[in-house]
C-alpha cells in the first residue's frame, strides 16, 4: 500500500477503496488499517491528502520552471522578483551540496597552520575576499584582502612555505587573480581556489579548489547569486577554522564585540517610536 501511494500519489487519490485494494492485491480491511496508521481516520482523508500533496508538488513544479527560466522583456517586477531570489535560493543549495568537505578540511588546516593568510580578488570577488578576511582577522589569523593587482603582486611576493594564498573568482578566468595565485605558488605558499568553475584556469594553479553552483542570468553577470554561493564557501571556511580551536575562536570574537559594541549607539525594540 505505501509502495503504491509513493508511486502515484495522484493516482491513488482518483481511486476508489475496492480499486485500491485490488491494485495492492490486498483488502479493504488492510487499506483502512493503513490509513488509520498514517494518522487519518479512513479513506476519503486519505484520497484527500493526496490529491492536495500531488496538486502542490504540481504547483511547485509549475513555479520552479518559470522562475528557474531567464529574464526576459515581458517579465513583470513580480516575475524578476521571483527569479532573482530563486537564484539566489538555489545558489546556496546547489554550492552546500556540491561542497567537497575534503578540500574544505585542507583549506581549513592550512588557514589554521598559516603564518600569514593573502586573499585576491577583484570586483565583485574583492567583496567576497574582503569578507573572508573581515571574518578570518577576529579570529587572530593574519589575513590580508588585495583588490589592487599590483599590491596583490607584491604582497604575494613576499609569501613562503607556510603561507597561504586564497584566489576567489566565479569564472576562474580573472587575470589579476590568477597572476597573484601563480606568484604566491612560486613562492611555496599553499593556493587555494574559491571558484565556480573546477577545471577553469584557476584551478590548475590551486592546491586545493573549493567550488560554488551558481549561474548568472539576464543583466546578472557577476551577479549576486554568484557572490551569495562564495559567501557560503567563505562562511564553511571560517566556521570550520574557528571549530578547530572553539574556545579561544569565541573568546577572541567575544573581544572583537566587545570592543566594537561602544560604537553603536543604543538600541530599540521594532515598533518603537522614538518618543516613546
């Protein structure tokens, strides 16, 4: 009876209890006691859940084709809405579950190893590897974010073994990061890659590539989407280096609120008003 409910849940619901009962080569008897164990109270419940999963699993169906689908010049402000966060939605899904938890653990022990930690990325990867050096820093890892090409060369020719340099690019195709990755690997710094693309050129100069899953769309290229799968990465990579040592992790990012707490002023609850 389950085997055929999980089958065609649809089918099942346009079916009478005698129908039901001959197709699962069973009685009605044990088709009521089914139900009863599920938690419904006899069959027509039953024909009417399923007929109510199988017209939403339709709908959503339905919804995820027209927003998976690209911006087009008919669309309304609601449609692009839709599209955009389903994108996004899928970028984080798509990016945790393509996430290669062993280059993820050497990433993480090499940062936790580093003496120093250089980051390159440029446009809108920059932010990502800013990010990613705002996030590393509290932690007490001296990390550095380059967005300048040229300070990233220089930087990066002063790495050695021990170090570690982080590229961040969505195409992996980026020139300034690549030229700065290859440097910091003359050098004998460990490479690491954060990129959309594994066999892009990036890849090729990283000893360890960690990948996103995000695509861009319509008036999207380098869009958010792709920033929002680095910033997962990002996020796996700095949880995982601040679980290595989690006490002095939450007593150094303690300190860093702390200090910064003062420069905020005081806050309110929402719905509020300012005289109240």
């Amino acid at each position: 009876m389950a085997e055929a409910v999980l089958a065609d849940p649809a089918g099942v619901s346009e079916r009478s209890i005698t129908s039901v009962a001959r197709l699962c080569r069973t009685s009605e008897t044990t088709v009521l006691r089914f139900c009863r164990a599920v938690g419904l109270a006899g069959y027509p419940e039953l024909r009417i859940a399923l007929a109510r999963a199988a017209q939403g699993e339709e709908n959503d169906r339905a919804r995820s084709a027209t927003a998976d689908s690209v911006i087009a010049a008919s669309d309304s402000l609601a449609d692009v809405v839709s599209k955009i966060t389903y994108a996004d939605q899928r970028a984080v899904a798509d990016t945790g579950a393509a996430i290669d938890v062993k280059a993820l653990q050497a990433a993480v022990d090499a940062v936790v190893k580093a003496r120093r930690v250089d980051v390159y990325g440029v446009g809108a990867s920059g932010l990502v590897g800013q990010e990613l050096h705002g996030r590393l820093q509290p932690l007490g890892v001296a990390s550095y974010a380059w967005v300048d090409p040229h300070a990233a060369l220089m930087s990066a020719a002063l790495l050695g073994p021990g170090d570690v340099a982080v590229g961040v690019s969505h195409t992996g195709t980026t020139t300034d990061v690549l030229d700065a990755l290859r440097l910091a690997r003359t050098r004998g710094a460990t490479t690491v890659a954060i990129t959309n693309f594994d066999r892009a050129p990036i890849a090729g100069l990283s000893d360890i590539v960690l990948t996103t899953a995000a695509r861009e769309t319509t008036f999207r290229t380098g869009a958010m989407a792709s920033r929002v799968a680095q910033l997962v990465v990002v996020d796996c990579l700095f949880t995982g280096v601040a679980m290595q040592s989690y006490d002095r992790s939450a007593t150094a990012l303690d300190a860093s609120r702390s200090v910064l707490r003062s420069r905020h002023t005081e806050r309110h609850d929402r719905g509020v008003g300012v005289g109240a």
